[in-house]
C-alpha cells in the first residue's frame, strides 16, 4: 500500500506542477490498513490561517477512528504559507506515515525543470526527482503537519449520532476538497 500512496503522491505532484501549481498539503488517513480517503488542504492565506487549516487535516482523520496517516507536503509551500524558517532538502516533496506509537518521514527531493511560461508569468515546471535519502523515524516535523498527526489520533467529542459524517460536511463547507472511497462514501 505505502508503495502505492508514494506512487500517487509522485503522479499527482508531477501532473500539478506541469501545470503551474503546486499541491496543497493532503492527508489520506487509513483505518485498518483501508484507505478513507483524499484530503486536501483549503485555500490558504499566510500566517496563522495557514497553520490552522494544515493542522485541521487531522479532523476527518480522527472522526474516522484512523489508525494511520499519511501526510504530503512541499517543503518550499509549507514554509512560505506558514512563515516558518526553510528546512533542508528544498524542493522537497515530504511525506510522513503516522501511527499513535510514532512517524516515520520520507523526503522525495527534485530540481527543478522549467517547461514554460505563460504570458502572465506562471512557470510550468517538471520535477527532476533526486534520489530520496534515508527515511527518518520519528524525524522532526514542521509545527503544523506535526499538529495534524496530534490531530489525527485525538478522539474527536460530537454529540452528533454521525460525528464522521458532519465533520465530513463541515470541513467541505470550509474549502476543504475531500475525495472519500466507496467504503467510507456518505
């Protein structure tokens, strides 16, 4: 599975970047090895909006009961939106497999490629993956991704009889994009 998700993850940020766009920050939390499903972080603004909605990821994640997470991000994005100093390797693809009992990160470095440039000055890039160095366990993570995994496995108090499902609405009614599988669909 965790092959699947990095192929995934490599595609979708290939495909994004190609057209001028890098990905928001997504979370694919997993219950019982079966994934629940995509969500991607809201529009951001910078600074403590930023830090908030990346760290909000971990809402759907805990409704569900997940007992894993998975987490991607750029290293450059994250940074800029946050207002956080930028942390080695940049740009970095970073993807991070949580449990309660710890993390292990995973960093997927690339240069950049310039494809073209529209009119308007968008930059079309292809990512020229780097050999990912050694993943780390339990490696630091930066405060808001550290925030969503907190997030994900802190039992979530609704007195709703489908805490899941209206966190589900809530979250999409915040800009959030959630792409949910069959088995976890409303």
């Amino acid at each position: 599975m965790w092959n699947g998700l990095i192929g995934v993850a490599t595609e979708t940020y290939t495909a994004s970047l190609g057209e001028g766009v890098v990905p928001r920050p997504l979370m694919m939390p997993l219950v019982r090895n079966e994934l629940v499903g995509l969500i991607w972080a809201r529009p951001l603004k910078v600074g403590q909006d930023a830090l908030a909605g990346i760290a909000e990821l971990g809402n759907i994640a805990a409704a569900a009961g997940a007992d894993e997470v998975v987490l991607t991000w750029e290293t450059h994005d994250v940074a800029t939106a946050c207002e956080l100093p930028i942390a080695s390797p940049a740009p970095c693809l970073n993807m991070v497999l949580a449990t309660p009992a710890g993390h292990m990160l995973h960093h997927f470095p690339y240069t950049e490629q310039l494809v073209s440039r529209s009119p308007e000055g968008w930059a079309s890039v292809a990512p020229d993956w780097r050999p990912a160095p050694t993943p780390q366990p339990d490696g630091e993570l930066v405060p808001p991704i550290q925030a969503a995994v907190n997030f994900s496995f802190t039992p979530i108090e609704l007195d709703h009889p489908d805490p899941f499902g209206v966190t589900v609405v809530l979250m999409e009614e915040d800009g959030y994009r959630i792409s949910l599988t069959e088995a976890f669909a409303r």
